[in-house]
C-alpha cells in the first residue's frame, strides 16, 4: 500500500492526498492505494502545483509509514519539531 504526501503551498504543512484526491492534514485521513492506483493518484497530485508542492510516495502498513523512509514520515506526520518548548507551532 502507499499514500501520497506532499507540503502545502500555502502554508508548507504536511498535506497527504485523500481518497477523494483532494488534501488531507491527517496520515489517518490519506487514501491507501495499490500500484498502478497509487501511480494515478500521484500524476494526479503533481498536476496541481497550487495545493501539492513536491508529492511522492510512500509505502504504509497497518500502523502507519513503513519502508526506509518510515521514521522521517513519521515525524513530518505529527508536525513540526521546532517550537514546541517555546509554546509555538
């Protein structure tokens, strides 16, 4: 399975692609697509450069990201990591 995330235009937030194919802010909320699927929703993505900037794939299991690159997708899905002890997000 893999979901399609990318960073918001507006704002450079963590957006994933939902099963509509518009964005979503939750990796609970990102649809889950096979091969050729998974593909289409990210062509799709990448032909709106106004809302998605920089889409790519990623493989997820059951739990959550999964693969090589499952820690880094892990931390960008819960947000950023600098201002927290400063009361800032």
């Amino acid at each position: 399975m893999k979901i399609v995330t990318a960073n918001r235009l507006s704002d450079g937030r963590v957006i994933y692609v939902g099963e509509g194919g518009g964005p979503v802010d939750r990796l609970d909320a990102a649809g889950r697509y096979e091969d050729e699927a998974a593909d289409g929703a990210l062509a799709d993505a990448q032909r709106d450069p106004a809302t998605f900037v920089n889409p790519y794939l990623v493989d997820v299991g059951p739990a959550g990201p999964s693969g090589r690159d499952r820690l880094k997708e892990t931390i960008r899905s819960r947000g950023p990591t600098v201002g927290h002890s400063l009361g800032r997000v």
